[in-house]
C-alpha cells in the first residue's frame, strides 16, 4: 500500500481523478443527452427532416400543400388562434376583464401578475381574493388553456373572487430586474427558496393592498405549493394573510419520484458541472424556449399526423393519461410551455429527490457553514405553517408521489384533508389541463373553499 506525499501525489491520484472525471461526465452527458434528444426529435429533428420524413411516411391530402416562389412544397393548415394569444388576450377574447401589475421584490425582480377583477357579468368592487401559482417551466398562462367553464382562474371569477394569477421570477412575464440582465448569469442565481422568500411576500402584500382586503384564498400547483410552504415557513406572519390554501400536487417531499428526473437526481452535487453544461443559467434559453413555442405547435395537430408523439413526451414527463388529453389544445399549450427558468431551481428540485427533505438550497458543506452557519442545508419548518390546507394529489402523478404527499400531510398542523382525485390515470398536469378537471378537481375545491 503507498503513501500519499507531496512528491508522490501527482503520479498516485491524477490518474484516479481523471478517471473519476471521465465517468462522471460520461454519466452526466449521457443522461442529459436523453432529455436533450428528447426535446430536439420533437422541435428540431422533425422540422429539419420533416419534408422526407413526411414524404416517406405520411398520406396527406393534397390540400394540405402549396408551393411557393422556388418550387419548394410547404404545409398548410388550420392554426389555433390562440397559439399567438398572451396571457392577458386570453383572458379578454373570453369575454372577461384584464389587467396586468408590475410588482419589484425586495431583491430587485420585476414580478408581473395578471388579475381578473371579476366575472364576465358581474360589476366592479370589493370581493375575496384567490391567488393563483403556477408550478416549473410554467407561468400564469398555463391556467388559461382550458374552457373558461373548466379552467379555475374563469370559474373562481365567475363565483365572485378577484382572482390573480403570479409569475415567478426567470419564466416569460417576468425576466426583469431592477440592475441585472437576464442575458448574464448573475440574474439566474436563484431557485424556489428565492421565490417562496422573496417572491411571493412581494406578491402577497402588493395584492392586499391594491385590493384593500385583510386575506386571500392561495391556489399553488407544484412548485406554486412548494414556493408557499417556503414562504410561511420562513415568515410565520404572513400566515394570518392567508384564508385557505390548496396545494395541487405538491413538489415538497420528491424522494418517490416516478418520472426521468429520478435518474438525474444523483448528478445533484454536480453543482458547478451541471451549471458549466447549461450555460451558468437559464435551463432552457429564451431563444430554445421560442424555438419550442414555436414549431412544436406546427407539428403537433392532426394535419400532421404526430399528435401521438408529442402527447407522449408530455406523458414521459408527468404520467400516462390520453383520455383526459384535449388534443386540440396541445398545439396552445406547447405554444406557451415550457417556459424559461433557472438551472439552480432543477438542482435544488434533484437535491430535493436524492435527499427526500424540504430544505433549502444545497451549496456543499463549506459554502453551507457560511451561508447558513452549518455543514448542512436548513430543513424549512412546516409546523409554522398554520393556514389551513387542502392537499391535492393524483394517483398517476410520476412527479410527486401519493407516498410523498402522505409525509407533507403529517408535517401539516392545520391539514383540512389530503384528497386523491377519484381517476386512475390522472398525472400532474391534469390539474391544469384535463377535460374533467373541473368535476374531478374544481368543484369540490370550489365547495371547500366557502366554509373558509
């Protein structure tokens, strides 16, 4: 056995190190190459090979072509309107009122929230406010892709709330600051513990003061819950803000993930690596996010024949549920989603699976000791959260487990109940987009909501 010198050590460890080097890059190219290929067969591939792939494998009526000034065939079809649509003309081309509020964090992010003040029939004035939260990759548009007698933010105004809808900082309506460029990657040093403790007590106060109400009903999908429990975890006083809150599908405890990203929960400690591969910020760049939003809708309709291709990369992501799939609206949706975020906010989410805690941000143990004054990354509290809570969760939901969701509730002192949508199949997303969301999720809510 040899001892490690001064003299000795290059010769003893470098080969060691390399090859530890060599495999642990190895390992994380090739699992990032998976979700990288899966994202470019679906924008890239198909667009640059789409004439002899379509050539060779689709039947298309003749109608469907046109030629242009060199010859070349092109595709026409019928595109969804929507698809071009932000979230505000969304809103309006229903028939409901619009506005749009800039809100500055006390770390200088440019907030944008969307509001709609009331119902299409009712009038102005004074009524209960519910706050809406997206979860990741996703913004206040998500909840808009639904019928408007389906989608929650419609049916809350409908039922007499002022309803407001967030943004949190780095996705699409909310990529300002007051000093930083999103272009450098100073802007993007931030993960959920940011938006639970900067986010969302900007919002919450800038709301109740706008709307001169004492509380509010909170709504938070995923990460939109997650963000929440951060937030009254690390200020007990804002609980009194909050009348009722509904987490759906919770990403709190992850350790029972199901989905692709269990496997790269391991690369975590990977910190500077993954961050060097990425680009020291954005997970997905706004001009890849644009490139998505745009040709993933161009290909993902029935002209086109791969409707099934892109409802199964959804499906790989969040679980396997056609019939509650409105395929007419995946173009929309794809239009609009993914949306732009942090790469550090998918590493805390992988320390959150290898780890199975609630915890903040993971620096590594001697950053730890200075940030936070210990070797370990502080677990957030959640006996300070004394709102009361409604959990939501899917028995096919491939991200946040009903194992993990049974653990948050325990760790709820004011739990009003954990209920599981009565639908084998329903996943994730369908909190957001299935066709009987409202019967399976948003009536009963809607009914628990006013004993609060």
């Amino acid at each position: 056995m040899k001892i490690i010198t001064r003299e000795n050590f290059s010769d003893i460890c470098r080969p060691v190190f390399s090859t530890t080097v060599y495999t642990t890059m190895t390992w994380l190219l090739k699992a990032w190459a998976v979700i990288f290929l899966l994202e470019w067969t679906l924008v890239s591939g198909l667009v640059r090979n789409s004439g002899q792939y379509l050539q060779n494998t689709l039947v298309l009526d003749p109608d469907t072509l046109i030629t242009d000034e060199v010859g070349e065939k092109e595709f026409r079809h019928e595109v969804n309107p929507d698809v071009n649509l932000t979230a505000l003309e969304l809103i309006e081309k229903y028939g409901y009122p619009a506005e749009s509020h800039t809100v500055t964090t006390k770390d200088g992010y440019i907030l944008t929230l969307h509001r709609i003040p009331h119902g299409k029939n009712a009038s102005s004035g004074p009524r209960p406010v519910a706050f809406v939260q997206h979860g990741f990759f996703s913004s206040s548009v998500d909840w808009l892709f639904n019928r408007v007698d389906k989608a929650i933010p419609y049916m809350l105004a409908d039922r007499g709330y002022d309803v407001w809808l967030g943004n949190a900082r780095g996705n699409t309506y909310s990529r300002r600051h007051v000093k930083l460029s999103p272009e450098k990657s100073k802007f993007w040093q931030f993960s959920y513990d940011e938006m639970g403790l900067y986010d969302l007590p900007a919002v919450i106060d800038y709301v109740l003061n706008t709307t001169k109400q004492p509380d509010m009903y909170y709504i938070g999908h995923s990460m939109g819950a997650g963000m929440f429990f951060v937030c009254m975890s690390s200020y007990p006083e804002y609980n009194h803000k909050i009348r009722f809150m509904a987490a759906m599908g919770p990403a709190v405890y992850l350790n029972n993930m199901r989905g692709p990203a269990r496997y790269l929960a391991p690369l975590a400690s990977l910190e500077k690596v993954i961050l060097d591969l990425l680009g020291h910020g954005e997970i997905l760049p706004e001009y890849i996010v644009k490139y998505i939003n745009t040709y993933a809708p161009e290909f993902c309709t029935p002209e086109m024949k791969l409707q099934e291709l892109c409802e199964n990369f959804v499906f790989l992501l969040a679980g396997f549920d056609p019939a509650q799939t409105n395929t007419t609206e995946l173009p929309v949706i794809l239009a609009h989603t993914p949306t732009t975020s942090s790469t550090k906010t998918l590493i805390h989410f992988l320390q959150a699976i290898s780890s199975g805690k609630f915890r903040k941000y993971d620096f590594g143990s001697f950053r730890n000791k200075f940030i936070y004054g210990q070797w370990t990354p502080p677990k957030y509290d959640l006996s300070k959260v004394k709102v009361p809570v409604a959990l939501y969760h899917a028995p096919n939901d491939m991200l946040v487990d009903t194992k993990d969701v049974a653990r948050l509730a325990k760790d709820l002192p004011n739990l009003v109940g954990s209920y599981e949508v009565n639908l084998t199949q329903f996943n994730h997303i369908d909190f957001i987009y299935a066709i009987d969301v409202d019967v399976l999720v948003n009536k009963p809510l809607l009914e628990l909501m006013t004993k609060y």
